[in-house]
C-alpha cells in the first residue's frame, strides 16, 4: 500500500467531484463544435452552460496530522504531495481558495481554539504560486474545530451566483474537538438554498471519527472517502480528479425555438443552445434547405436521471413548413445504469434515403426541425447543417451489406499496459485516439468518460476496453457487481445502437465484480455516405465522416460505500479499410467548417487478443426513422426494451452467481 498515493488520488477524485459539474435537470451539456451566430435567432435564451464554478480547499492543521502514514512518512507529508498535485492540474478556469483549521491554537484549552480557522487564500482566480506558497506553510498543529471551520468555508464562497456550483473539499484525519457538530452545521448550510456541495476525504480514520466524517459528506450532499483505503492508485485517480474540473456544458448561440410549426425561431445553420419544455411541448426551428441538397439536425442532452421516468425519449424530426414530416429520429434510453447519461439524437434528410423520399420534402425551400422530449425541462445542444447536392453520387460505393457485419464486429487487441490517457467529461474534452496504440485508464461509479476517433469515408472503427480486476472494487462489490457499458456516438453527436455479436464475442455491457475482468466492444459499419439508403439501421448511422465518440461508463451502487473505487481499464481501437469514396459537394457544407479528412491510420488486421467479457445485457438506446407517434407508442416500445434488458441484467446476476459458486 502506498498511503501518498492513495490520499493523493482520492483527494484529487473526491475532493472535485461536483466542482464544474452539473448536478440537475438545469445542468448543461456538452456540444460537439465551436460556437456559431444565430443570426436569425430573434429571441435568445439565457445560456445555461454558462457554468462556472467555485471551490474551497478546507484543511486539517491538528495536532495528529504529524501522526505516521500506514506505509511509511507522516499524515502531513501525504497531504502536502496530494495538494501539490491538486494545484499543478487545476484548470485555468478554477476559482480556488484555501482554508485551514488548529493552525494557531495548540490545546482546546487556550482561549480561541474553538474558533481556530484562516482564510490563507481567498476564493479567486487562480494563482498557482500563491496556492503552492499555502501548501508549503501547511502544518499540524492545534485542534479539530471543523464545524466552524466549515462556516468560514461557506463564507469563503460568497453569495451564490446564477448557475454557479459551488463545492467545499474538507480534507481530516480526526473527529471534531469542538462545537458546533459539523454534521449538523452541513446539513444546515445544505438548507439554505445555497448551490453547495461538501465532499470529505478522512485520512487514515476509523471508528467515531470515520462516521462524523461520513455524516458530513451526506449532510453536505457530497461524498466521502477513505483515503487509506485506496491502493496505488495516484495517476488513475489523478486522471479521475482532472475529468471532473472539466466543464461538462454546451456551446452554442442562445436560442429560444417556437412552440408551433406557425410560429418557430428563424436560424443558420449553426450550433445553439436552448432548453426543453416541461409536458412534452416541442420546440420548433426554421432553416433554408438548399436546392437539391440536404439538412440535418442532431440534439444532444444529459438528462437528469430520475427512477420514477423508466424511459428517456428524445426526437428530431425534419417537417415541411406544412407540417409533412420529411424524416423522424428517436432516441430511446432506460439508462438502466441509474446515473446521468448523455443522450443524442440526429435527423438527416437527404434526396437519397430509405424509401422514396416525400416529393414536398425534396421540393421544400425551408425545413422545419422538431426536438421533442418526455422529461422535464432540459437545456440541450442543437446542431443545424445544410450540405449541397452531391455531385459524385453516382460513383460513391453502395450501402454496405448488413450480412458483412462480422468483417468489422471484432474485439480489438490490447497489447502491453497501455499508455496513460484521461478520458473527457464532454464532446469538447475527450481525448483523441489513435489506432494500434493501447491505453489506460481508471473508471468510477457514477462516471462516463469519452473519447474521440477520426474516421474517414470508407473506413470502420471499433474499439475495446476492457475494465481489469481490482481487489479493492472485488472486496466491495462482491458477486453481482455493477454494471458498465461501452457506447457510441457518430459525428453529428447520435447516440449508436449497441453492439452485440455474441458469437464473435463482442458484447457492449456487462457486470463487474472486480474479481473478473470484464470485456466490451463497441464496432461499426465503414463510412459510406450512400449508407443513407440501407434500411439496416445499425449502417445507416455510419453515412458521415469524422469524429466519432465513444462513452465508457459505470452505474451506481444501491449502497454508496461499493463505490469506493477507481478500477483499471485499457482501451484500445481500431480503423480498418482504407480512405476513399467522399461526397463532393457542388459548394460548403453550413454551419461549421468541412470535416477534415482524417490521415489513413492503418488497419489491425490481427482480431486474435479479444477482450475478455463476461455478463452482458442488451443494447441502452435504440432508433428508427419513422413517421411522429405518440409518446405513449415510443413508452410503450420501451417497456418492451425495459423488459429485454431486465431478463439479459437477470441472466448477467444468475451467471455472476454460479462463477462465484
């Protein structure tokens, strides 16, 4: 065990959990592009991913922090190196202060010990030296008054401004000395209104100590942890620790859409940012088609997760200014995870396409873009493109054929231990991927990381990952473990089915005990913009070159104490085929600049190596083009979906169950 390394990790993990990021239906979402101008947008929405944040570092100066550190140094000496990295990965957009408490007082005894707590860094704009300078003169000295300590914290803070979250870290190795109850004093804070959160790290506690400590954390609406419980865990948990100071948000022009197909908002192609009605009211967006070419627009959210609502349903529609729906999306999610997911969705309506497409829609000047959803009111991200006619379609390879999907559903191989790489918050932060390179990771509960892949027109991409066994997350999560998922998103941020091959052991999800690693594999079909013209709906979703994005994520634990753990993952991906067959556009593609064309990475043609899997469920998200039904339909063909995951999570424990006996 490495005590430094534990307390570095989960201080740096814990401590900025919920400090940038969003914690309800109001929080922001990430968009996949740079801003742009809705120059037609007449009524701007406030932007609600204007997020910011603050934080207040709040730490113990007692007397036992001198005390030795299981494995070696002293309590101090962890805490020092632990912040020290806090300070060096902050990011520049952080407020941060410094706290401290029984850093003047030496015995409860002297007058003042009570209230013995500094402010030695003001909440502000970032300094990094003068935080350093602060880490340096740290030192155990006095006794634990961290109920008023966390009063001077709160104050600290300010006034909470519009859409601001605001986090107290309390970092301690002790029970309190004084009064008041520092449980009671965070409940209380919690109970003003104010948009706060107090996440505690106890170092090396047990007993009393560890359950005051505890009380805090849920009193404050934040989380606790063990820090001498972790084990060798620092860079994972530093990588944890970075991807929550990542704003989690989405970029765009304000915009307010109608709500009727006679009254909606006037746009550019572009990228916004709006929030959805309560009740199911849709919002309405009207955009210039051109002649003989196509528009598409994608909605990408992340809901507030609530037990009550069984089933997430997102659409973007396409209509006429009549009201003739020229092509329907929905996006169904059960989010059988528990946590809060990104969700997307995309319309593309095009001249080639499933079926024939409506003459009125070809025809059609304007198009009407239609973002409905069944939860309460949500921001969301909102991307608009109008593409040329093509003027190469004639020469562009066929659709692929559906009976192919062995050739590219293959596990990928991960050789080696993988090099270090920190999986995004958002669309905006997740890291880019290469092929024939493995990398490693950490994955939490109650997280979703992302990553991104260039892909070209013909070519496929899959990826692996494969979560590895952890004794800490074996001894807590016993037999059934949690669940995980490996997920996908194409360019214009709609959310992929799920794969499942089972027979070429390629799986999306499955449980992790911890004991047994668990294998996942997200593959799709190769870019062909005449994909658009399948019926096989797995296919037609890979008609756009670009980035595609993949979404690692772990549920929640019924019990918060299962959570205490950063597991193991390598990750690796794979492009095969080679770079040919791109539309030529008679003109530029509107709304953002054309999708660079990615180099030619090479093919693995070595599929042997599979990730390991066990358990698996079925897919999360589904969707087809359809003409607009009624939410009841689409709830009740997600129950039918709710249903076949029940019995795949069900097959998943029993299977769970007969490994362990």
């Amino acid at each position: 065990m490495r005590p430094l390394a534990s307390l570095s990790s989960v201080l740096l993990s814990l401590a900025l959990v919920g400090f940038l990021a969003p914690a309800s239906s109001g929080d922001a979402v990430p968009s996949l592009t740079s801003p742009a101008t809705a120059s037609r947008a007449t009524s701007p929405a406030a932007d609600p991913g204007d997020e910011t944040g603050r934080l207040v570092l709040l730490l113990d100066s007692s007397g036992s922090m001198k005390e030795p550190a299981a494995g070696g140094g002293t309590k101090i000496a962890a805490a020092k190196s632990a912040l020290a990295d806090v300070v060096e990965q902050l990011p520049e957009s952080a407020e941060v202060g410094i706290r401290v408490f029984g850093a003047k007082v030496f015995s409860r005894t002297d007058a003042g010990a009570c209230t013995d707590t500094q402010n030695v860094v003001p909440v502000g704009p970032l300094d990094r030296a003068r935080l350093t300078s602060a880490v340096d003169d740290y030192e155990p000295y006095g006794e634990t008054p961290i109920g008023n300590a966390l009063k001077g914290a709160a104050a600290d803070l300010g006034a909470a401004r519009d859409g601001e979250k605001r986090t107290i870290v309390l970092l301690s190795d002790g029970e309190p000395t004084c009064a008041p109850d520092p449980c009671v004093v965070a409940g209380r804070l919690r109970d003003q209104g104010i948009d706060l959160r107090i996440n505690v790290v106890g170092l090396d506690v047990s007993g009393k100590a560890r359950n005051i400590l505890q009380c805090v954390a849920e009193a404050g609406g934040g989380r606790y942890f063990d820090a001498a419980s972790s084990e060798d865990l620092t860079e994972s948990m530093v990588q944890v620790s970075v991807r929550a100071l990542r704003l989690f948000s989405l970029t765009g022009a304000p915009v307010q859409g109608g709500t009727s197909t006679a009254a909606p908002a006037e746009v550019d192609p572009g990228d916004y940012v709006d929030r959805t009605l309560a009740e199911e009211v849709p919002k309405f967006y009207l955009v210039d088609k051109p002649k003989n070419g196509s528009v598409s627009a994608s909605v990408v959210m992340r809901p507030e997760h609530n037990s009550e609502r069984i089933l997430d349903v997102l659409s973007a529609v396409l209509l006429t200014p009549d009201g003739t729906t020229c092509v329907h999306d929905t996006t169904t999610d059960a989010n059988v995870l528990g946590t809060q997911s990104i969700i997307g969705g995309a319309a593309y309506f095009a001249p080639v396409g499933t079926g024939s497409p409506n003459q009125s829609c070809l025809e059609a000047e304007q198009l009407l873009v239609q973002v409905g959803f069944n939860g309460p009111a949500t921001p969301f991200g909102l991307r608009i493109r109008t593409y040329p006619e093509v003027r190469n379609l004639a020469s562009l390879p066929g659709p692929v054929d559906a009976d192919d999907k062995d050739s590219w559903e293959q596990p990928v191989p991960l050789r080696g231990t993988g090099t270090p790489v920190v999986g995004g918050a958002s669309f905006e932060s997740a890291p880019e991927l290469s092929a024939g390179t493995t990398y490693a990771d950490t994955l939490r509960p109650r997280e979703q990381l992302l990553y991104k892949v260039k892909v070209a027109d013909g070519q496929s991409v899959r990826m692996s990952a494969r979560v590895e066994t952890d004794p800490q997350a074996a001894k807590l999560q016993g037999v059934i473990g949690v669940q995980a998922e490996l997920g996908a998103f194409n360019p214009l941020g709609k959310q992929l089915s799920a794969t499942l091959n089972l027979d070429a052991g390629v799986r999306n999800s499955g449980r992790y005990t911890g004991s047994d690693p668990l294998g996942l594999t997200s593959a799709h079909a190769p870019v062909r913009y005449r994909n658009l013209e399948t019926y096989e709906n797995e296919a037609r979703l890979d008609a756009t070159a670009g980035y595609y994005y993949f979404t690692l994520e772990m549920g929640k634990d019924p019990d918060p104490a299962a959570e205490q753990f950063a597991a193991p993952v390598r990750l690796a991906v794979a492009l095969d085929g080679e770079e040919t067959g791109a539309p030529e556009y008679a003109g530029e593609v509107q709304g953002a600049s054309a999708t660079p064309t990615p180099e030619p990475e090479g093919t693995d043609d070595d599929a042997a190596g599979a990730a390991d899997s066990t358990d698996s469920t079925g897919p999360t998200a589904s969707s087809a083009d359809a003409l607009p039904v009624p939410v009841w339909v689409l709830v009740a063909g997600g129950l039918l979906l709710i249903g076949a995951i029940a019995l795949a999570v069900l097959a998943g424990f029993r299977a769970g169950r007969r490994r362990a006996g």
